[in-house]
C-alpha cells in the first residue's frame, strides 16, 4: 500500500497553498503515495485558480476518505477562517493560529498512524506569536507535541545533507551551547538519519565553530576542549566521524562526495551553503528557477519533512512560487516512511 503522506499548508497569506498546490500538478507523486493536504480550503481554491493547476479539490474528513488520484487535491479544513481574515501577504493572528491547527492534526494524524509522514509547509512566526503560540519553529513544535527530548534539524540538498547542534537562538546563545554531550548527540543523531535515508555506515563530518577550526587554539578553544573530545567519543562508539574541520571547507568538501552528512555547529552555518547549493534566482526576472532542499527533525518518533524556504508575504498570491522544495519534501518523507517500514 502506497504511504499516506499528510500536508500542512502552512500560513494561508503566505505562499504555502500556491506550492502545495503545484505540488500536487506532478502525477508521479501519487504513484509514491496518497498525499493529504491539511490546510484553507479558501487558499488552496485561490492558489488552484490563480496557479491555473486544475486540480479538482476533495474534502475528506479522514485520510481514508481520500482519492488518491491524480488531478484531484484531497483535503481537510480543520480550522476553516472566517470571510475576509485571509489576505494573500498579509500578516494576522487568525493566519497564525489557522497555520498552528494544521499542524497538530498534522502531528495528530502521524502518531495515530493514519499518516506514515507529515510534511509541513511553511509558516510565519510573527503570527504564530501573534496567535499566542510562543515556538521558534516547526521543529519545536514537533518536538512539544511529541515529548521529544533529543532531537535536531536535518537540511538537504542533493548530496549535501547538513545537521545542526543549534538551531532558533542568537549567535551568541549558540556560541555558549556547543559542548561535548550536545555534539555527541547530534552526531548519533546524524548517523540514525544516515540509516533512515537508507545510506549505511555514513561518513559524518563535523565542522569547526570558529575560523579556520581554531588553528590550533589561536581563535578560540571550543574546538580543543568541546568539540573534539565529541568527534573521540563518537568515534569510540563506532561512528565513521572525522572533525573539527574548518568550517569555510567542510562543505565544499561535503559537495565532493567526501562525506556524508555535516554537524554544523550553529543555524546560519549550516542553512547558507544549503540554499547555496539549492536555490536560483534568474538575475534578470528577480524569480526563483529552482528551489531544491528540504529540512526534517531527526529524533521523533514520527517523521516529518518540510519545504526548505519561508512564507514569501511578498510573493502570495501572484502566482510566481516555485513548487520544487515541497516535491522534494514529499518523495524524501516517502523515502524516510518506507526505510522506517522496512525495518519494523
């Protein structure tokens, strides 16, 4: 049977149903799996028209109520807005709070299993606060509402995965959070995605935190006092780990085929060679031509993918987002369902 994967929309002013919605315009996904869309039935009728996609929309109660079929985008509505609230790029409480709903049925839906995945679309955190829901991210809410302790987020590109010891805090938080026991587990957690994406005995690199790695203490001592005695203990449990390594060439590196996967130490050092690699922009036009990356949380007992870019407020409703990350993200969340599968 093929994978029930659910879909949550993300902020209904952003760009979310108009990329969910081209998504869904690719017959072959509904080879892989039975996609089921959590989200506005207004947005998602707006973003069908304003997309010119033709897809017929399905309201189904149940994941088991869905089609299935090509052509046709089933459905649920689960915390319909009242006339007026939605307006493509426009910031409000009421989006915000709609965008949370999807995801805890999302959330709902996968530990029940009547979904093998959730991929989520994106959402904004101004009205995710706005609406009173006071979370950095997608990733800490799944972690809230799955009681996982010990988790991180994982981005990919190609070949190029990368997975963070920190994530939504400032540089200088970040800073102060990169010991040894935090390391070490993200390196586990980087070989349990490794084996999850179906690649086994990983190689993980595990990048520096300041310039150069330190060289050898002149521009700090995190990397002699945290960061290696990390890489010696995952090495003594068995991992293929090699690091510190100088953060300006462990993804190039990455990119090479050397490794596997890398440990980036803080949010900005992992999420800028991702998009780098991902993401093309037409100099000329101002738009996207390609938007390839996606980013999941390692550790929960569900899985959950996501698209790999924000809500776009200044691109809603024009009919110009790129539905590449979403595509992406929903044949790796079938990939992760059905490795997870085979091992049960």
């Amino acid at each position: 049977m093929k994978p029930i994967i659910a879909i949550t929309m993300g902020d209904p002013a952003g760009i979310g149903a108009e990329v969910t919605v081209r998504a869904l315009t690719h017959r072959a996904l509904y080879q892989i799996c039975t996609p089921y869309v959590i989200g506005s039935a207004e947005a998602l009728a707006d973003a069908n028209r304003f997309a010119g996609a033709g897809l017929t929309l399905h309201a189904a109660a149940s994941p088991m109520e869905a089609l299935g079929m090509p052509g046709t985008l089933d459905y649920i509505d689960p915390a319909p807005l009242a006339q007026g609230v939605y307006i493509p790029g426009k910031l409000s409480a009421a989006c915000g709070d709609a965008a949370f709903s999807y995801i805890v049925h999302g959330i709902d839906l996968a530990k029940s299993g009547s979904a093998a995945a959730v991929v989520t679309g994106p959402i904004n955190k101004e009205a995710l606060h706005l609406a009173g829901h006071y979370f950095d991210g997608h990733t800490e809410i799944f972690a809230r509402y799955t009681d996982t302790k010990n988790y991180a987020m994982l981005l990919a590109s190609g070949n190029l995965r990368v997975i963070h010891v920190t994530t939504h805090v400032s540089l200088r938080q970040a800073c102060d959070l990169v010991c040894k026991a935090r390391i070490l587990d993200t390196i586990r957690l980087a070989a349990r995605a490794l084996l999850e994406l179906g690649i086994q005995n990983g190689r993980i690199a595990v990048a520096g935190l300041n310039p150069h790695a330190s060289d050898n203490g002149l521009f700090g001592d995190e990397e002699m006092h945290e960061i290696l005695p990390a890489v010696e203990a995952a090495r003594a449990e068995g991992f293929h780990v090699t690091g510190p390594i100088s953060p300006d060439s462990v993804f190039v590196r990455a990119l090479g085929g050397e490794f596997d996967i890398v440990v980036a130490m803080y949010h900005d050092q992992g999420h800028i060679p991702l998009k780098l690699a991902g993401f093309r922009m037409d100099p000329a036009t101002g738009k996207y031509e390609s938007m390839s990356g996606i980013n999941t949380t390692i550790g929960l007992p569900i899985i959950r993918t996501s698209v790999d870019h924000g809500t776009a407020f200044d691109r809603a409703g024009l009919g110009t987002a790129n539905e590449g990350s979403m595509v992406e993200a929903i044949e790796v969340a079938v990939q992760m369902a059905n490795a997870r599968k085979s091992t049960c």
